[in-house]
C-alpha cells in the first residue's frame, strides 16, 4: 500500500513537533503507513524580514494572511492524483468522523492550509477543495485543527490500529455513541462490573452493548440520535432489529408507593420542590424525605423485580441522610439503563390535604423528566386529597403512588 502524504502549509511548524512522534500515530509515521511533510510560507515571502501579513484593504482590526508566499509555498508541494486540498476555518463544515473515514478511502494525500491572524486573504480560500472547522468557536490559528485531522485521517489507515473490529465499534463510526466499557477488577470500590459482561454469554452481551449505544446518544447526543433514526427510516427500517432478535416489544410495568409522616422542623420536598406548609410541617425521613420522587423510584425497580429504593440506600447509612432524592432518582435510572431499558411513561399520584401542589405540578414533572432523561410529556403528575380520611385526610402523613411502563430498548 502507497505511503498516505500530509502536507501542511503553517507559519507556527514547531507546532507538528510531536505531531508523529508519539503514540500509534507515531508508530504509524515510523512504519510509512503515512508521512508528514511540512511548508513554511515564510521561506517563499519575498519580502526582506518574511512577512506574510500585511493590513487589510478598507481598513479594520488585526492583519491579513498574504496570498503571494501561500500560493507560492502550495505550488512547490508534490501533487498526488488523489489529493485533496483543505482549509482550515472557522467558517468551513464541522469536521466529523464521515469526513475522515471519506479522507482515508478516497485520498492519499491531504494538503492542510494553516491560517493565523484576522484570516486569510480571501483569494487563498480558491486553493481547497473543502474548508473545516473544529466547531462554532475561534482559535489562535489552525494547527491545532490540523493536528486533528492527521490524527483521526492515520488511525483509520490499514495497519495503524492492531483491531479492525474496534474501528467498526467506536463512537461516531454509525451515528452512535460507544458503549461502556469495563476491566480488571470486577469490583472496584463498590461499582461493579454489570453481570452480563462476565456471563460469557455473547449475544447478550452483543445485544446489551448495542441497547446502550443507543441509549447514550439518546441522552447525551440527541442531535445525532436524531441522525440514526433518519437513516434507519431513509433505509426503511421500521423496527429495530434488535427488538427482532427477541420475538417483539418487551414492556414492563411497575408500581410505586412511599409515605411519610408530617412533622415540625423538616422541609417539605416534593418532586424536587420545596414547598411551604401552612402550619410549617415537613416531610420526616432518613433523606430528604420526597414521597413523590421514592414512588416513582420503587416503580422503576419493581418493574425490573430489582427490589426497593431501601434495598440501594438503607435507611440506617448515613451516607444518605439528608439526600436529594432527584439524585437516587439518576442513579436508579442509570441501573435502568445498564439493564437495557427506557421508560416511556410515568404516571403518579400525590395524596395530601396542604399545601396546594397545582401551582408547583409543572416544575416537579420537569425535574422528574430531566433526571430519567425523557420529555415532560412522558411524565404525569397529578394530586387529590383523602377528603379529610385516614392518615393523610388528618395531616398525619404525605404518600405518593407511581406506576411506570417500560420498554426493552
């Protein structure tokens, strides 16, 4: 296989230093799998002291790039069949991993033209096929962009990485964030392993990974998430293969209900909320005491049969005392996750006679939503009194019940 050729146009070049000197990028340069090469306009300035700046027509902040020394400096570069010009910009295409993977298919040598100062004279930009950007902000010139694309172009390049398979898997590669992933030692500090890792049982485990690719990108990239499910559909994929594999939906409901007794000098949280009772009465318990927010946590759990919320934060811990239960809320739903499932709906009930919980409804959905990662509209919160009956009816007591519908992923 032809050595891939870089060539980068820079006025900073010990700045590519370690550019090819370190790591499996480094390898890579070392075994020829690529080359760097290096130009410096200053050395085709034909002005006494080198510049390759001067101030902008019409006036204004800052200096220019020059055309002369650029253009100069490109047309004594070696020219492959399959090259491909790039400027380096904050006003080109976002880079993305498409773009790399297109790079190291399609090309063998990329020339990368490194700006600085204001920018460049606009009759440089004529020299590139494409002008990248690293995303919506400014840097001091594009060498750091530059290096990033020499990194992710070389990675890609047969024999670089020892694994094709982790090309394949890594993040991006389909529109869909990694997986986790885990090591030595099976438990550390308490966090453990998920058991269907050390099942050795392949398909689930191919299938667990997969469920949480999709559900990462889904909560922490909801651009790209958007991506996937667009192709999936320009592809006509109506159903996901992998709910397929396992004959059809998988749903699971669960029920929740917690109480707690009314007393002086507690706050009175309640979905996140902190409310203010008329007589100054609060919520008593080990953590913050939030019925609502437990409910909605013991249903998730129950739906799994993975116990109670007493069964993950014991009462008798003090590492719990005073907690927010919107935090316990996360934690449970990321279990939820690591099990391969999301919800689609929780539907709750608050039980008290005061304070009035409709002014405050549309917040504790809220809070609910954004700490299980799912839309207000997949959450309800509703609130009644026991018509002065029983411990609530008296003010003994506050309760809440949840019941949750889940969905294998």
């Amino acid at each position: 296989m032809p050595t891939y050729r870089f060539d980068v146009l820079s006025i900073s070049p010990p700045a590519f230093d370690s550019c090819n000197k370190s790591g499996v990028i480094g390898r890579a340069f070392l075994s020829d799998i690529a080359e760097l090469h290096i130009h410096n306009p200053r050395n085709f300035s034909i002005d006494k002291h080198k510049k390759v700046d001067d101030e902008p027509y019409g006036g204004g902040a800052g200096m220019v790039i020059k055309p002369e020394p650029f253009f100069s400096a490109f047309e004594a570069i070696p020219v492959s069949k399959r090259r491909r010009v790039l400027i380096m910009s904050p006003q080109g295409k976002t880079l993305s991993q498409s773009d790399l993977k297109r790079w190291s298919l399609e090309n063998d040598q990329l020339v990368l033209i490194c700006g600085q100062y204001e920018g460049f004279d606009e009759r440089i930009r004529m020299l590139a096929d494409e002008e990248i950007s690293l995303g919506d902000f400014v840097l001091t010139g594009g060498e750091l962009p530059a290096m990033a694309i020499i990194n992710g172009v070389v990675r890609l390049l047969p024999g670089t990485l020892g694994a094709s398979e982790s090309l394949l898997e890594e993040s991006h590669t389909d529109l869909l964030l990694e997986h986790p992933h885990y090591t030595r030692p099976a438990n550390f500090r308490g966090m453990k392993v998920p058991e269907i890792l050390l099942s050795g049982d392949h398909e689930a485990i191919f299938r667990w990974r997969n469920n949480h690719k999709k559900e990462r990108t889904r909560r922490r990239r909801p651009d790209l998430y958007k991506q996937w499910l667009a192709k999936k559909a320009s592809l006509g994929s109506r159903i996901d293969p992998d709910l397929l594999s396992v004959g059809s939906v998988q749903l699971r409901i669960g029920n929740g209900y917690d109480m707690h007794r009314l007393v002086k000098d507690r706050d009175l949280i309640l979905g996140g909320v902190n409310l203010s009772h008329p007589d100054g009465l609060g919520l008593d318990g080990h953590s913050d005491a939030d019925v609502l927010t437990h409910a909605v946590m013991d249903a998730l759990l129950g739906a799994l049969s993975l116990g109670d919320i007493g069964k993950y934060f014991p009462p008798d811990d003090p590492k719990w005392k005073g907690a927010d239960s919107l935090k316990l809320l996360e934690a449970v739903m990321n279990l939820i996750s690591e099990q391969g499932w999301k919800v689609v709906n929780v539907d709750s009930v608050i039980v008290a006679e005061r304070p009035k919980m409709k002014p405050f409804i549309e917040l504790m959905r809220k809070n609910i939503a954004e700490r299980i990662g799912v839309s207000i509209q997949q959450i309800g919160v509703k609130a009644t009194t026991n018509e002065k009956l029983g411990a609530e009816g008296r003010e003994e007591g506050i309760s809440s019940h949840a019941v949750v519908l889940l969905e294998l992923i």
